[in-house]
C-alpha cells in the first residue's frame, strides 16, 4: 500500500450508499489502513504515524472527564455513517453516545457522535479541511481539526445545515475552548 489514500473508483450510479457502506465494512484493509466513504469513493488511508499518537491520547484523556454523560471517548477504528450526505467516516478520534455499541451492525450512526476530531497528515489534510468539516458541520456538535503540519488546533461548534456557524482556532502550546457541552479547556503543550 502506498502512503496517501488511494480511492477505489465504482461505476456511478451502479452502487447505492448502502452497498458501498456495505461494501468497506467487508473489506479487508491490511493492518494500519483504514476504508472510508469520501466523495462517494471507498478511501483506503493509512493509520495515523506514531508521532501522532502522544497529542491523540493528550486530547483524549483531556475530554474523557468533560464528556457527556453515558459517552465513551476513543481512537478505535470505528466506521460512522452520513447516509444523507451518503458518507461514512472512521474519525481519528471520537466521542459518541455508549448506546450505539449494543448493535449488531459494523458502523454506528453518526447521530450518536458529540466529537470527532481529525488529526491532518499530508495526504488527509484536504478531506479533513473540505470534505470532512462540511458533513460534520451539518450534523456533528463540535470538530476539532488537528493541523500537524501546521501546527495549530481549530475547534468549529454550532452545526446547522450550512455548516459550522463558529470556530476558534490557536497553535499548539496556547489552550483552546471547547464548548458545551463539553465545556473545558484543552492544554496543548504536548501537541
């Protein structure tokens, strides 16, 4: 496999959102890949690099104690889906209500989802600025962009149907706001 995403092109129209959804949840990623659905693709990309891994768990046990009641923040490669926007994501990080994990299914529901936070590399950072924050801004209360190269951290809130109605944005070493319902401040010296 090679470094950047590597989309698998399908016959337009001949797959709908749920065979295409279907469809990564069988695939057979090889280890440190992960699948998703971008721009009506299939994305296979690569896992984060270790260098990634220290500001990913900072970030998460900084919002483990503010998350909402019956949430479980996390990394693990998990697959939400947007059947309007007929996208499926596996956000870096993510915290979404515990109840989604009683199903059978391989994919939750992205309704679910209070967080998600993606943090850019090279070959993700346009989806995650573009793609990414145009669903999530639609549906998802707070994302957190997590900008490696740049070395900066936003945080949109206020979804609506257009998208994110506010955001901040600080580099890394200043705090950063997170709104309700989270409510906190994220230190970001170890970024």
């Amino acid at each position: 496999m090679i470094e950047k995403p590597t989309p698998i092109d399908t016959e337009v129209g001949a797959q709908t959102f749920e065979d295409l959804l279907h469809t990564v949840e069988e695939m057979d990623t090889p280890d440190g890949f992960k699948a998703e659905l971008i721009r009506g693709k299939i994305v296979v990309s690569p896992w984060s690099k270790l260098r990634y891994f220290l500001p990913m768990e900072s970030l998460k046990e900084q919002l483990k104690p503010h998350a909402p009641d019956g949430h479980a923040t996390d990394y693990a490669p998990f697959l939400f889906s947007f059947p309007a926007a007929g996208r499926a994501y596996g956000p870096d990080l993510f915290v979404v209500d515990r109840s989604i994990f009683q199903g059978d299914g391989r994919h939750g529901d992205a309704g679910a989802l209070a967080l998600v936070a993606e943090f850019t590399s090279v070959s993700t950072k346009d989806a995650d600025w573009c793609e990414k924050l145009q669903v999530y801004g639609q549906l998802v209360p707070l994302y957190l962009v997590v900008d490696m190269q740049d070395r900066e951290i936003t945080c949109f809130s206020d979804p609506s149907p257009s998208g994110y109605r506010s955001h901040r944005t600080v580099s890394f070493g200043k705090p950063l706001t997170v709104p309700a319902p989270f409510d906190c401040e994220i230190d970001t010296t170890d970024f």
